[in-house]
C-alpha cells in the first residue's frame, strides 16, 4: 500500500487536477510458470499442497467507481473513499477490518523520514556488527565478475487483449570467470520479457486518474515544497542503503545504476511481462521444460522464453539455489574427465579428451504477469462495503507509528 500511496502523490505534485470518472476494472494475474525448481518439486510426493499454492494463479482486480476504488486480492481487500476520506483495509481470511483515516495517513507520513532514517542506522549497525563476526570462506581469488544489463527491441508487435503490444527485453547478466582455468565462465542471467502498449488502456488511466485525485486530497493544508524535499532525502538514503547491500558484490552497485538507466528506454503500458532466472554452466542438465514458450497466466501460450524470482519466505531461494547449481558446476568444470568412449559417439563436442566441456543452459524460475479483463462495466456496489460480519481491528499502519 505504500507504494501506491506514494506513486499518486507524486502524480499529484505533478498534475491538474482531473475530473471523476464512471466504472473501470482491470485483473492481475501472476503465476510460476515452469523452470527445473518447478520441476523437481513436482517429482515430490509430500509437495502436492505446496507446488499448487506455488503455481496457482494469484489475480488481484482493481475497480474504480467515482471517489472509490477497491482493490481486491484472494486474502484482503482494500477500499480507498475519497469523500468519506478513509482506506479500509479488509482481511478475508480472519474476517476482520482495519480504518485509516486521510489524518492518520498524513501523521504516518509525516513520521516517515525519521522512520526511514532509523532502519538506516540500524542497517549500518548491522553491518558494522557482521564485520566483527568471523567470516566465512572468502570468495575464491581467482574468480572475477562482471555484470551487464541492457533493454533490446526486436521490433516484433503482437495483439494481446486486443490491444497491439510492443515486445521488448529487459536482460542481465552476471559473468563469473576462473583466472585458473582460461576459456570457461558461468553466467548468471534474469531476463524479463516485456509487452507494452504504446497508449495507456482507458480502464488503467480512470485508475490513475483517482490515485491523483486521491493524493490531491492527501495533500490539502500540507506543504509541497517540504515532503518534495523529505522524499528526495529518503530516496538519499535509499540510495546510501543499496549501496552498503551492494558493497561486497564487485560490480552489482554499477549493473544497479545501468538498469535504471536502460529501464529508461522501455516506453508504453506493460500488460505482459514473462521473466526467467537462471544462467548458464558446464555439467548442469538443461530444464525438461526449457526452450518452449512460456504460458499465459490466463491459461493460453505466452509469447516467449524469459522470468524471475517469485521466491516466497520460508519455501525456498532460487537465488541461492542458482548460486549452489552455477558454482558447483563451475568447480566440476576444473577436474572436468576425458570423456567415456561409450558416449563419445552422441557428444562429439566432448570427444577430444581434455576440451572443455559445452555449457548448458539452466532455467531455475520462470513467472508471468498479465494485465487482463478491462472492462467498464457496472461494478457491484457490495464491492466497496465491508462484508457483513466482520470485526474492526486497529490499523496496522497506526500502531506501527504509535509504538514511536
């Protein structure tokens, strides 16, 4: 929620004001897709439950109606009622309720810079504290890094949800050499493939339209001038924050900035987004699944090979999964044997014992974003009520700012 708070405000600081508009929707809809996590969890009797919570679906439609906007999601809603100036926050799975006034939004941002300010001092602190701790092995000398990123355009356009969508990549790269063994790499990649439209979709924009009018109202009685100024500090300090995360990844903090910068270059509404994680590294077993196109969320075939980590807390990380997988096969790669004359047959590239042995691709984790069912048709009015039955709880926000 506070993402999207602060994206209207700043549309708000940046806009005139724009008239009401009728009804508009729009779904979500986010989904693992495939990849050799995928599949190996799949081969696991006892992770039935699991893999469907994984791989299920997860749709989130947003509706507008006038001064209201619910945002409806498989655990929580949440209402947004300009003339009544609240945000209720609704919990399907307790069955209970939370109310943030506009007052108490604009206390928890006015308390917010201090906020920020402390969790960076507590993230210094920490790691002032790990420098103290014994380390672990070291990073292996003779393993150098470099890191890539970069937005390319094929010029390849496609209908999606009847509108004509642009195809554009979104790639990086991280590439780890041995100095000791000349020749060989393992290369890291997260590729997102991204479908844009060039005009934004009419039930996307009256959506826009109400995060403005919302922040306008947010921002009555308060100083522009002076949260422009705080948030530019905590972006600051922001800033100061993933580079103390960056500092012991040699080149991370320089592919952060050149992402941001090629980011610049994708134009246009995304309504699809495919993004694969993986890399590639001699002695891994390519993906059974690799190669083919990726699904739909919606169930129908995707419009291409790419996507990331939808990692969830306490399943599983495919980034350190990726790292065990890629490295491990790296070190393989020194004490890579001759190979057996019995397969020399089928793997010529391997026949001349001592060459490297050919790299094979990995995909680890492979996800898809679609923005569907636009529609300006009459939205129910119990959309934007609380369901009978349910118990008010305080705020979380609030008492987050009352524990200060």
């Amino acid at each position: 929620m506070r993402k999207q708070i602060f994206a209207a405000l700043t549309l708000a600081l940046l806009a005139a004001p724009i008239a009401a508009h009728g009804d508009a929707s729009y779904e979500r809809t986010t989904q693992v897709t495939g990849g050799q996590l995928i599949d190996s969890f799949k081969n696991m009797p006892f992770m039935g439950k699991q893999m469907r919570a994984l791989t299920d679906p997860s749709t989130e439609t947003t509706m507008v109606r006038g001064n209201r906007k619910v945002i409806v999601g498989k655990d929580s809603t949440e209402i947004t009622d300009l003339d009544k100036q609240v945000i209720i926050r609704i919990d399907n799975t307790k069955k209970t309720y939370s109310v943030m006034t506009f007052d108490d939004m604009r206390k928890f941002m006015a308390d917010l810079p201090a906020r920020m300010a402390e969790m960076q001092q507590q993230m210094k602190d920490a790691q002032a504290k790990a420098q103290q701790q014994p380390q672990g092995p070291a990073v292996p000398s003779n393993l150098q890094f470099a890191v890539t990123a970069n937005v390319t355009d094929p010029g390849v356009t496609r209908d999606i949800e009847g509108k004509t969508a642009k195809q554009q990549f979104l790639t990086v790269k991280t590439v780890v050499t041995d100095t000791n063994n000349p020749g060989t790499s393992i290369t890291y990649s997260l590729s997102t493939e991204i479908w844009t439209t060039p005009e934004v979709p009419a039930e996307m924009k009256a959506v826009q339209e109400f995060d403005k009018r919302f922040a306008e109202k947010l921002m009555q009685g308060q100083d522009a001038a002076a949260i422009m100024a705080q948030w530019k500090a905590m972006a600051n300090n922001a800033g100061a924050g993933m580079s103390m995360l960056f500092s012991g990844k040699p080149g991370a903090a320089d592919a952060l900035a050149q992402m941001q910068k090629e980011m610049e270059k994708i134009k246009g509404t995304r309504i699809l987004e495919i993004t694969r994680m993986g890399g590639t590294g001699t002695g891994i077993q390519p993906s059974p699944s690799q190669g083919g196109a990726a699904p739909d969320p919606s169930g129908g075939q995707g419009a291409g090979q790419t996507a990331s980590d939808n990692s969830q807390p306490g399943r599983f990380t495919p980034g350190g999964a990726i790292g065990g997988a890629l490295m491990g096969a790296f070190h393989k790669k020194k004490a890579n044997p001759p190979p057996d004359s019995s397969t020399a047959s089928t793997t010529p590239a391997a026949a001349t014992p001592g060459a490297p042995a050919q790299p094979s691709d990995v995909t680890l984790m492979e996800t898809a974003t679609k923005t569907h069912n636009f529609s300006t048709e009459t939205i129910p009015s119990s959309a934007f009520e609380i369901p009978s039955g349910y118990k008010q709880v305080p705020s979380p926000l609030m008492q987050e700012t009352s524990k200060k």
